[in-house]
C-alpha cells in the first residue's frame, strides 16, 4: 500500500481514540452527505415531476390529437384521415369534445365530455369500451354531484347544432364507473360517454368528428406534421405553461440545494485545515526525512477524496432508500388542486445521479488541495526546535 494512502486512511480512521483528525473527518462527512441527500432529493422531485405529469397526461389524451386548425368538426370521409387511418391501423381513435351541464336532483355543475369508444390508459388499463347510456365521471365531480355508481344524472349542453331537438339537449346517462388519476382538474370536469351517445348529445352526424387520438409515440412522431388544415397537438403543447413552469423551477432549486452541497464541501477545507495544523510535527518529522511536498499534498488529497467518496455513498443511498420508501407507501401528500396530483413524485435518475456525484467528488479533491499549500510554509527546524 502505498505510504501517502495509509497515512490518509490512518488520518481519516484513526486508532487514537478521541482523535481530532478523524473526528474533523467524519464531521465533514456527515455535513457533506446531507448537502448531498438534499442535491439528490431535489434532482429526484423535479424529475419525478415532469414525469408523472407526462406520463398522466399522454395516458388520459394520448401522444396526440389531430384536429382542425380553426377547431371545427372534422368529417371521417376525409382522403387525408382515411389515409391516415390506413397507413396506422388501431393507432388513431376518433373522438367528439364538447362542454355540457351535469344534472343530479338539486346538484349541477359544468363538465368537458368526451365521446369516445374505449376508455383512457390511466382510467382503465385493459382500456374497456365505453358501454351505450353510461358515463365515466372524476372522483371529485362525483363528490360535488353527491352521486355513486349506478346513479342516472342528465347532460344539458350549453348550445347545438339542433336546437329545436330537445332529446339533444338533455339526455340522462348511468354512472358506469368513477375514476381517480391524481390530476385534480380531471378528476373533476372531465367524463366520457360512448361516442355515439356524444354524436347525439352534441348533433353530429355519423362521419363528424372533433378529432383523432393518437395513442401510440412512434405513429405521432411518423405524422407529427400534417398539411393545412389540419394539424397535431401533443399534450406538450397542451400544457405548455405548466412545463415552461417546471423547467423554470428547475435551475433555482438546483442552485439552492447546491448551497448546501457546497457548505460540506467548505467543511473539508476547514476539516484539512485543522488537521494539519494538528499534524503538522508529523509533517515536519516526514520534510526532516526528505519526503517531497508533493507527496504529503497528495496525502491530504487522498483524504479529501475519501471524504468525497464515503459522502457520496452514504448521501446517494440515503436518498435512494427516501425515494423507495415514498414510492411504496406515498407518505408526503400535497394538495391535488395545486399540483396536478396528490403525493410528491420521486424519481430516479440514474444519469442525473452519477453527475451529481461525480462533480461533488471532484469539487472534494480541489477543495482538499486549497489548503495544503500551507505546508509549504512548514520549516521543520521551528516546529521540531523543542521535541
């Protein structure tokens, strides 16, 4: 083994008991793994963010919508949409928005209705077909209607095509089942009732449509252009704010856990400091004996590094067992209404991860070589003039 390393190992593990230098070590340590925890935790919600928001919002809308530039209906028959359809069999589904009034005894309450024919990922995974006369309402707008599965409510729409067919404007629906995404908004103004049953509601022929779904990522990157009027929108572009809004959080929260991060790292230039302060008759014994300085700074280094490396073990696996604990049992909530979901998303970046690390472990072996250049100024023949 070589003799810089064992002195640096023996300085870090010292079996003095009540050593300065291994507790200044281990002190630093310590400091340094929270800022690290912290860095890591923060580098895990942001991520954990922008991915359940993601991944919730392309299982309710799909990967994309086709529509109409100026939002009207769009006719089945359409060349473009047949060939479409063909080019992409069972990746597209067609759809009809519009906006309606839920009725349920003295209750009322406005609602998003989409016909559909097969329900969304994240209501249902086997991705079952909506059933004729019934709906699929939010766990929230079901609290605010005061209703249960297998209660009947009525769908007023605001304005038709056909106003002077009163069975278009009001028809009654059963409560087929009632779902919990997490997203708040959802859950309490958006429904689904076959597409057949909105064709009705919203006085649409058999070919119109308000769009296509596209449910699948490779077909909307094979038609994520289309000619005038028509044009895809994904749910990107949707919710533009809210991940223009992430992203601006994104660099201040790296920057204010990093502060902690950096306090540890000033630790170890404290820490090596006081140690050579502490050691410096055994750095003046070893300059006596002709050792290089070089040697004895890359003791020093050597130290730094393994208070780094023991701070980046200690700090990452930490911060991995507080992301599968949240994962597993959901312990810290936030507010549904506020954050699009009720729990806060953890996720691990395995990238992110490793390039946190390694910064901080090579920002521990600059920050351990700043102080020794005051062994430089270490003369032997003054420190050993009285042992």
């Amino acid at each position: 083994m070589p003799i810089s390393l064992k002195i640096a190992l023996r300085y870090l593990i010292s079996p003095n008991k009540g050593s300065f230098s291994s507790f200044a070590s281990w002190l630093a340590i310590g400091g340094l793994s929270i800022g690290i925890t912290a860095l890591l935790l923060t580098s895990s919600i942001i991520n954990g963010f922008h991915k359940t928001i993601s991944q919730k919002l392309a299982s309710l809308e799909g990967y994309g919508r086709i529509q109409h530039v100026l939002g009207k209906k769009l006719d089945l028959s359409n060349t473009i949409l047949d060939s479409l359809d063909k080019s992409h069999p069972n990746k597209l589904y067609p759809y009809i928005r519009g906006i309606c009034m839920a009725r349920s005894k003295n209750l009322a309450d406005g609602m998003i209705v989409e016909g559909v024919n097969f329900l969304p990922v994240e209501i249902d995974k086997k991705q079952s077909q909506v059933q004729l006369g019934t709906i699929v309402i939010g766990e929230t707008l079901a609290l605010q209607l005061n209703v249960k599965k297998g209660d009947e409510i009525f769908l007023q729409v605001f304005s038709s095509k056909n106003n002077n067919n009163i069975y278009r404007k009001i028809k009654p629906v059963t409560i087929n089942k009632i779902y919990k995404s997490g997203l708040q908004e959802y859950d309490k103004s958006l429904v689904f009732i076959h597409i057949n049953d909105a064709r009705e509601l919203f006085g649409f022929t058999e070919q119109d449509i308000t769009g296509l779904i596209v449910n699948d990522m490779n077909t909307y990157n094979q038609i994520s252009r289309l000619d005038y009027p028509l044009y895809i929108e994904n749910w990107e572009d949707r919710h533009s704010m809210l991940f223009k809004w992430i992203k601006l959080q994104q660099w201040p929260a790296y920057i204010m856990f990093g502060l902690i991060a950096l306090v540890g790292i000033v630790n170890i230039v404290a820490a090596i400091v006081m140690i050579i302060i502490e050691k410096s008759k055994q750095i003046g014994i070893l300059l006596a004996q002709g050792t290089n300085i070089n040697k004895l700074k890359e003791i020093f280094m050597i130290q730094g590094g393994f208070i780094g490396l023991i701070s980046a073990i200690i700090g990452g696996g930490f911060s991995i067992f507080i992301i599968w604990i949240q994962l597993e049992f959901e312990i810290l909530t936030i507010p549904s209404e506020i954050y699009f979901m009720d729990h806060i998303p953890l996720s691990f970046n395995l990238p992110m991860f490793g390039i946190i690390l390694f910064i901080t472990f090579i920002c521990c072996i600059i920050a351990s070589w700043l102080p020794t250049k005051a062994i430089a100024n270490i003369k032997p023949a003054e420190i050993l003039n009285y042992e």
